[in-house]
C-alpha cells in the first residue's frame, strides 16, 4: 500500500522534474531493501503455521479413542517442544520469518495443551482460567522471543480472556459487584501486553495492548465504581489529546506531536462525548442544542489544533461533525417540516458544511506551503 | 524513561528463550494434569445423580452437560454462620455427607471453610458465585445456584447419545473425587451404577 503510494509520487516528482529517473529508481530500491518486512513467502508460512494449529486443536477436540490419552499429551508436548527448538534454529540462522511461523504453531499447540487438559479432566466454568494460561503462554513466548506474532497473539487472547472474565465488559450483565483480584490480573496482563509490543516493536500489538487498557478501565468504571463509561471515555480522551497535541514536547518524549495518543485522545473524546448523548436523554430543545453545539465546538477544536497534521484525526473529526449535525437537523427540523422540507434543509446544511470543510481544508493547505 | 525502554527491549538468546518459554508451555499443563490426578488418586469420593444434555466446545469437543439434582441448586435455608459482608463474587463450602441410598446429600452451606469434620463428611467448595444481599433480611431465602467445575463431561465425538438416553430415565449418577482443599474431579460416570466411562488418572 504504502509502497504503491510511494512509487506513484515518485513518478509525479520524475516528470514534475523534481527527480531524476535514476535517483527514483535507487529511492525505491533502498526503500525495498529496508521493508522487506511482509513479503509473499513469510505471509504464507504464518498462514501454513495457523492451519497446522488448527489441525492439532481439531485433533484434540474430536477426542479420538484410538490414540491413547498419555499418548495425545506426549504429542502436543512434542510439537511445543519441536515448534520451539525449530524457532530458536530459524532465530540463529537469522530466518526471521519462519522463527514467527514457527511460534505461532507453537502457541496453538499451547493452547490445545491446555484444552486437552480440561477434556480429560472434563474441568467446566474455567473459560477465563483456561484464555489466561494460553495468554500467558503467549506472553512468556513473545516476551523471551522478542516476536511481534506471538506479542500480536498475546493482546488478542489477553482481550479474550478480559471479555471472558468480565462477562461482556460488565456492560451487559446485571450483576455489579467489585471483584479486586480480577482487575488486578487484567491490569497486569494489559501492562505485560505493552512490554510484549515494546520488545518485539509491533505497532499492532502496542495498539492492542491500547484498546485493553481501555476495555480494562471501562470494566472497572461499570462494576466498581459509580462512574458512567461514557463520561470517563471522553475524560480520558480529553487528557490524551491534550497530552499529545497541546503539552510542550520534550525531545525525548515517546511519542511524537499530534501522533498516534493524539489520535486515540480524538477518538475516545468525541466518541465518548456522542456517547454522554445518546445516554443523555436530553429532552428540552435548549438542552440538545446546548449539548450539539459542545460536540461540535469538539470537532472543530480538534481539526483547529491537529487535523492539519494527522489525517485519521481529520477524518474522524469531520465524521463526528457531520453525524451531530445529521442529528440535530433530525431533532429540530424533523418536527417543525414536512419531510421535503426536511429533506431540503438537509441538503442546505450539508452543502452548508461542505463549504466550511473547504475552506478549513484551503487553510491547512496554505500553512503547508508556509512551513 | 529511555534506559528503561531500551532495558526493556534488551534481547535474549535463543537458547535460553528456548528453555525459559518451553519450562513454561511444558510446565503449565503439566502442573494442570499433576493437580487433576492428585485429586482422583487422593480424594475422598461422594456420588450424585445427574441429568445431562449434549452441546459441543470448540476446543475440546463434545460433552454433556450435567445437572446435580442435590449440589446444583441448594436451599438457602441450609446456610449456616456468617453472610458474606459485601456483595461480590464468593466460594461457598458445602457440608456432605452419603444418604441411605448412597448418593450423596448437603448438610450444610457456609462462606467460611467449615471445620471439625464429623466421620463421613466431605467438604466441597464451589466456584465463585454471584452474591446479592437481597434487601435488609438476614436470612439466605430461596435457591442458591451453585457450580463446582464438574458440569461438563467431554465424551468421544458422537458418543453422548448413551448418557443422553439415560438420563431421560434419571438413571444417571456421577462419582466425584473431592480433595482436602475442595475442588471436585469427576471420577466416573455411571447408568444404573455401572461404570460408563472410569477416568484414568493420566
């Protein structure tokens, strides 16, 4: 994708005069030998690696009777066993790809382990005890590893056994009671998720190890405190952008100016704030406008101080900014017009917000050629 | 901050990857089969008629679930000593003892671990359950529904049919092994008190 991107400017910077067709060539192939990173063949091992899991995880669940139940264990331990010696092989050889291939078919054979246990042992009520050992097992592979899959394979368990043990977030469930040892362990395995994606600099990983920390904080704000979800989401994504986008920077910051917490602080922001309003209930005309015009004062703040900079944050904000005018012409209008008038006031405040994105657009452009 | 990230970051040789990742993958189901075996080679047994169904996991195949007419669901009025004092998650210990038929019956429910065990009592702690004080009343009123970790029975594929016919007869009982720290480990399943399936202990 990213490449595709590149080798199109490069073209335009060719005939624009810009380059020239050598250097453009030799531009593209040093960017080729450094990102050699997700190529055919190592997609496809990872891929083959998935399917030979697979396999062993169908073999355990049949619970065939031939092969004897010692027998079925040895097995899995082999394939660990196997599966992480070949790793540690690919790794000294410097195989990169295949050491990743490798130990995915090594966590999905943990997790069979741990499966087969419970079939022969017939445990139940242990989902969150058996989605924690396998992210654990998960964990101690990335972590000794330094391995993005298996630190990628970690957070989306980690998030399986927080959904598990938390019974939907506790969103869902009409039980509320604080449960302090259960959220001690998600916080850990959150943080243990973050030094995972650290180590093996998987950028997928770190953001998943994000959005568990989120879940992990939205779980506690439902059962243990009296918090709404929706007010501390907006809170915390206020701090965030304002962390990322408005704090003076140090030079050694972790992350960089109207970056990626930027980015999340936009989201969780406005996000949290259209939840406040759907939770709301607002019901007096003033009240609505009063809340529509926070939101879209939001919006607008946002895209002002780093939509200029960062396009997912542009983007979102002029989403957000057009679904609460879509919703306030909808709760004004809708009762004062027939449905054509509707329609065409409609039509009047989207032309209406179009021209304003123009211009604001036009604005970002012109500081682009200042700088 | 940075020394600590590039501390973080720091690599380890593959070959002690190798051994510290293998202790665990190897060690964790490992310890899990230990502690499961000690419990049938070691723990006192009580038996209970059940009554199952037959759903599939995905990981481990298919089972059929099983009811505990006795322990599945208890009488409040059972409840002995102290409430818990919050609401919250709690392990409840049952007091059990054989009946004259043979199975198994609950003398008592309490939060804390029931002591002085009279000759013939079993004592069996549930998995967390969900408490609620139900308004100021001290007693514990209605049903209490509990769950021990031994209501799935994971049968060869297409194999729960037999238990399932049985158990439209209620003529299906389960021994359970219980430790000394009160966590249950299905023994046997039985119809007409004869052994279906005996467990091994590995």
């Amino acid at each position: 994708m990213l490449r595709r991107y590149l080798s199109r400017e490069i073209e335009e910077w060719i005939r624009g005069g810009l380059l020239d067709a050598g250097q453009g060539a030799a531009l593209l192939r040093d960017h080729d030998r450094r990102h050699t990173g997700l190529n055919l063949s190592s997609v496809l091992a990872v891929l083959a690696a998935v399917l030979f899991g697979a396999a062993v995880i169908a073999l355990v669940a049949a619970n065939w009777e031939l092969i004897a139940r010692p027998l079925r264990v040895a097995m899995i331990l082999v394939f660990i066993i196997g599966g992480l010696s070949g790793a540690t092989f690919a790794v000294l050889r410097n195989a990169h790809w295949i050491a990743e291939a490798l130990l995915v078919f090594t966590l999905l054979c943990f997790g069979a382990g741990v499966a087969l246990v419970g079939q022969m042992y017939h445990l139940s009520g242990d989902e969150a005890a058996f989605m924690l050992s396998w992210t654990i097992g998960a964990l101690v592979v990335s972590v000794t590893y330094s391995s993005p899959m298996a630190a990628i394979s970690a957070g989306l368990l980690a998030l399986g056994y927080l959904f598990t043990v938390s019974d939907g977030l506790g969103i869902f469930s009409s039980w509320h009671g604080p449960d302090l040892a259960g959220y001690i362990v998600a916080l850990v395995v959150t943080a243990a998720v973050g030094v995972a994606a650290w180590r093996s600099r998987s950028v997928m990983a770190g953001h998943l190890g994000a959005v568990m920390l989120l879940c992990a904080v939205v779980w506690i704000a439902e059962e243990a405190t009296e918090l709404n979800p929706s007010y501390l989401l907006a809170a915390i994504g206020a701090v965030a952008f304002a962390a990322g986008s408005l704090m003076p920077l140090q030079s050694d910051a972790p992350f960089s100016r109207h970056g990626t917490l930027s980015a999340y602080g936009a989201v969780l922001l406005l996000g949290g704030l259209g939840m406040v309003q759907a939770d709301a209930e607002i019901t007096s005309l003033p009240g609505i406008m009063a809340f529509a015009a926070l939101v879209l004062g939001t919006s607008v703040g946002v895209l002002v101080v780093a939509g200029g900079e960062n396009r997912l944050i542009r983007r979102f904000a002029y989403f957000a900014f057009s679904c609460e005018t879509i919703y306030i012409v909808g709760e004004t209008l809708g009762s004062l017009l027939g449905s054509a008038g509707f329609l065409f006031f409609g039509g009047l405040v989207l032309a209406a917000m179009a021209y304003a994105m123009m211009r604001l657009e036009k604005r970002f452009k012109k500081e682009g050629v200042q700088t | 901050m940075r020394a600590l990230g590039q501390l973080l970051r720091r690599e380890i040789h593959p070959v002690l990857a190798l051994l510290l990742a293998g202790c665990v993958l190897i060690g964790l189901p490992g310890w899990m089969i230990l502690d499961r075996a000690a419990i049938l080679r070691n723990g006192a047994e009580i038996v209970f008629k059940t009554a199952p169904v037959d759903p599939r996991d995905l990981m481990r195949g298919d089972y059929v679930r099983l009811r505990y007419e006795e322990i599945s669901n208890v009488d409040g009025s059972l409840f002995k000593g102290e409430l818990p004092a919050h609401d919250g998650p709690v392990r409840l210990w049952l007091t059990l003892h054989d009946g004259e038929d043979g199975l198994g019956v609950v003398k008592a429910v309490s939060l804390n671990t029931p002591v002085n065990r009279a000759p013939g009592e079993i004592f069996l702690r549930s998995n967390p359950t969900r408490w609620t004080r139900s308004g100021s009343s001290e007693a514990v009123a209605g049903q209490l529904s509990l769950s021990f970790g031994i209501e799935r029975y994971y049968v060869p594929e297409g194999e729960g049919l037999e238990i399932e016919a049985a158990r439209n007869q209620q003529r299906t009982t389960v021994a359970v092994r219980i430790s000394d720290k009160g966590d249950a480990q299905i023994a046997r399943i039985m119809i007409d008190g004869k052994a279906l399936y005996e467990e091994p202990l590995y």
